[in-house]
C-alpha cells in the first residue's frame, strides 16, 4: 500500500500503512513547500511542512500519492497562488503558504 494525501472538506489527512493522520482546516495556521537535496545521490525530495496552530506540524514528502492536488487544496483554502512545485530547487528559500490578508 502507498502513502497518500487527500484534502477534503474536513481538512488535510496522510495515510500510511493504514493509519492516518492529519489537521481539519480550522486547526491549519499553513505551510511550508521547500526541496532537500539527500545524499549520496543528490536526490531531490519535495517536502511540504503543514503547520498546526499548536505548534505541531505534519511532514508530507513529494512521493505521497495526491501531494500536488493536496498543495493546491492548502494554496486555495489560504488565498495563496499554488506554488510551482517543478521550478523549486534545494537552493530556493521556503515557500511560505499563509493566510492571506
């Protein structure tokens, strides 16, 4: 089974090896999109920190199944523009998702 991201009505949730987890959109501050570079063979790894009004924070890599549609659910819900996620590279700063206003 892979690991998977669905936005929904109700908010952002992974599931993993059948478990899930997750934030409802009331509890979502917003996010932080940015590239890692892993070694050793450079490997480039989209990762997308979902930060909780808490605090607390939930870490989505790129192979997640749904992780692009699940940045553009984050984007919108925000009024944020959805970042290029193809154009980002390890050098770029994160890219801030927050709400706007």
């Amino acid at each position: 089974m892979s690991a998977r991201v669905v936005a929904d009505e109700n908010g952002i949730w992974t599931t993993e090896s059948g478990v899930t987890h997750g934030f409802s959109w009331p509890e979502i501050a917003g996010a932080g999109v940015y590239v890692l570079e892993v070694p050793p063979n450079d490997e480039r790894v989209l990762t997308v920190e979902i930060d909780h009004v808490s605090g607390e924070f939930l870490t989505i890599t790129g192979d997640f199944d749904g992780f692009a549609e699940a940045i553009a659910a984050v984007a919108a819900r925000m009024g944020c523009v959805t970042p290029n996620l193809a154009a980002l590279t390890p050098a770029d700063d994160v890219v801030q998702i927050r709400p706007a206003g």
